[in-house]
C-alpha cells in the first residue's frame, strides 16, 4: 500500500506542487481563522472555490506548456510593456507581503517548540535556511521530499472525526450558502478567495509546466522554442491540476471544520498567535500539539516560500530577458538567483512592522484576493488568443468558469471596500 501511494506521489508533477503550496501558513491561518470566526458558516466556499481554482490554474499550465514560456514571458511577447510592468508589479507587491508572512509564522511556530529562543533568531535561521535551499539546492530534489511533510496537515482530518460534530449543520454549510453583510464578513471571503486562488500560483505553474519541458527535452531553455504538445499532455496537466487543487480544498475544507469544532466553540474566535491557531490540533496531539502544528506550518513554509519568490523571480528575468529557472545553476543565472534573494529578504522586513505573524498571514490573503482578478483578466485574454494559443484556446466551459470567478472576486473586492466608506 505504501509502495502504491509512493509510486502515485511521484508521479505527480506541477500541479499537485502548486496545490500542495497553497495551503502554505497563509492558508492556514486564514482558514483557522474562518472557522474560529463564522463557525461552520463559511464551509460552502470550500466546494465553490474549488472548480474555478482548477480551471484557472489549468488555463496557466496550459499557456506555459503551449508557449514555451512563463505568463511574464508570453505578456512580454505579445502585450505592451505597460501591461507587463503592471502585471509583474502586482505580483511583486503580493509575493513579498506573502514571503515576509510565512517567514514570521513559521518562526513563530518555532517558538512554540523553544520558546527561549528569540523570535528574531528563529526568523534569520528560518530565512537563511529558505534561501540556502532555494539557491543551493535543486527545487526538484527537496520538493520531492517536502511534499510529504503536507500531509501532517491530515491531522485536521483526524481531529474533525475525534471531536463531536453536528454533521447535518455541518452539510447544511457546506451546500447552502449563507451570506451577512458585514465588513467582517467580507473581509473574510475576500481573504478565503485571496489565498486559494493567489497571484503566485498563476505564474509558478505556468513557468513550472516549462521547466518540466525543459527537463525531457522538448524545449532547449524557457523561451527557447516552441514544444510540441499533444492531447494526451493536455489531459496528464489536466489530471495532475485537478488532484492538486482538490488536495489543497479538502485540506481548506477540514481546517475550517476543525477550527469551528474546536477553536470557536472553545471561545477562542480570533487567531493573534501561533498558539491560539495549534489548539484546534489539541484533541488529537495532545501535549504534541505544538510539535504537530509547527511541523505542519514550517513544513508548508519551506515548500511555499520557494514558490513564492520563484514566481516573482522569473516573472522578473523573462521580463528582462535574463536567464531563467530553477533548473539553471547559480552560475548560469545570476540575476535570476539574485532577485529569488532580494524578493526574500524584503520579505524578511515585512516581519518588523509591528503586526502579530499570525495576523500578516490573514492580511496577506486579503491582499492576495484584491491583486488577483486584474491577473485573471490577463490570463483569460491570453488562454483566448489564437495566435498565442493555436488551437489550444479555452473550452466554452472554461471561459464560463473563469469569467464568472473573475467577476465573483472582483464584486466581492469591490463589496469590502465599500464597507469602509459606508456606516
């Protein structure tokens, strides 16, 4: 059995990865907080989000296998350079924000395990570890290995069966939609959307579909010609994007189920600290819980961060026409390498703002759910353009799908700000 599910997870390719990251210490804290917060209430967006994540990942992983190139790449080819700047400048704002969140959670979560050391040596070690692995070492080789450390976040499955559950409130929320008007709430399904459906994820799978192109040979470099696809590729990053994407929902979908069963009925209905947000692993883990809870933050954070100035790093170089990717040595590369560096460092100081790690990561989501829908419209112009595309354009289905997303986001954005105009 073990050898099957081995077998099956190597197999797995950028679309599982992508998924996997997802549900990074933002998502986390942003879906802890939403069912300590709304209790059950907001269990519906678990199954909503799910189908228009996928589709959407699936239109990146499609233009980058079709293209040859990343979605900075393809927008530098075929879009003025306003829009490109526009684009990458968006994503810049984002990543950075969301880097210097994971980094502080996950050196929080190191707290837990030895409160004696400072926040701030946690949070160097934590950061100089990132960017070892993420300049030394191949993504490739670690991902293989930190991919495994996802699935301690099955404990918030194990725990949703120990506690008690009111399992007919429970699909009640799950299908039936339940909507306030409140900044509050906004504000929550804005950050819930923000961090499933996330500006890095559109960039890393599509330079990520490449880098796999690169690595059998199809292509010689990214942007360096043109790979020829077939269906059955299609359908494979089809297969690996819908398994990635309903990994990270499940997860989404049992953290808010564990958190309204164990957080919000036990008082505690608005996550501060590390500490507040591992309780809702006390019934399962007992006196381990803040060893399973940092295991599951840091594990997460060491396989996101990568992730998340990868993204940002070669949305830069093919911006710039600078040698790209991961698969590249530091040598051969240096500009890339070097703003993977910078992204992350930056992040680092987003940690001495004076806001609690735990409250970044959920500030970091809305953050996240504001910037995505102008990149979305990008992504659907793209996916629908014939002379980037071929014969490789959107279904009906999917240009449904997406438009439809985009719109949800961008009202739902436009709702919140409205919030804080009106009394």
């Amino acid at each position: 059995m073990l050898k099957k599910l081995k077998r099956f997870i190597s197999k797995l390719g950028p679309g599982f990865i992508t998924g996997a990251s997802d549900d990074d210490p933002s998502g986390i804290a942003t879906y802890s907080q939403t069912g300590a917060q709304f209790g059950y209430s907001q269990l519906w967006t678990a199954p909503f989000s799910f189908p228009f994540m996928a589709t959407i990942q699936e239109m990146c992983g499609r233009i980058g296998m079709v293209t040859g190139r990343g979605l900075s790449g393809v927008i530098s080819k075929h879009y003025s350079k306003q829009i490109l700047y526009f684009a990458v400048t968006l994503l810049l704002l984002a990543n950075t924000v969301n880097i210097g969140a994971d980094l502080g959670a996950m050196a929080s979560s190191g707290q837990l395990l030895l409160p004696q050391v400072p926040f701030i040596v946690w949070l160097l070690a934590i950061t100089v570890l990132n960017l070892i692995l993420e300049v030394f070492v191949s993504y490739k080789i670690y991902a293989r290995y930190l991919k495994y450390l996802t699935f301690s976040l099955f404990a918030y499955i194990i725990v949703v069966f120990i506690v008690k559950q009111d399992w007919t409130r429970v699909a009640f929320a799950t299908f039936i939609p339940n909507f306030t008007l409140s900044k509050e709430y906004f504000l929550n399904i804005v950050a819930i959307l923000g961090t499933t459906i996330s500006p890095y994820l559109f960039f890393w799978q599509a330079d990520e579909e490449v880098e796999e192109e690169v690595e059998f040979h199809k292509i010689r470099g990214m942007g360096k010609g043109v790979p020829k696809i077939t269906k059955i590729d299609i359908r494979a990053m089809r297969i690996d994007t819908i398994i990635g994407m309903f990994f990270s929902n499940l997860v989404m979908f049992f953290i808010i189920v564990t958190a309204a069963s164990t957080l919000s009925v036990g008082g505690i209905t608005n996550i501060n600290t590390a500490a507040d947000a591992a309780q809702a692993l006390r019934p399962i883990a007992g006196e381990f819980t803040f060893l399973l809870f940092a295991a599951g933050v840091i594990g997460t954070g060491l396989l996101a961060v990568p992730v998340l100035s990868g993204s940002a790093s070669y949305a830069i170089a093919e911006s710039l026409g600078w040698r790209a990717g991961l698969y590249r040595k530091l040598k051969q590369a240096h500009g890339f390498y070097g703003v993977i560096t910078i992204a992350t460092l930056i992040g680092l100081m987003v940690n001495f703002t004076g806001i609690q790690p735990f409250k970044l990561l959920y500030y970091t989501a809305v953050l996240n759910g504001l910037i995505a829908p102008p990149l979305m419209v990008l992504i659907l112009l793209i996916s629908n353009n014939k002379n980037i595309m071929g014969k490789h354009t959107n279904s009906p289905i999917s240009n449904i799908m997406g438009w439809l997303i985009t719109v949800v986001m961008a009202l739902s954005a436009l709702a919140l700000i409205a919030t804080y105009f009106i009394k």
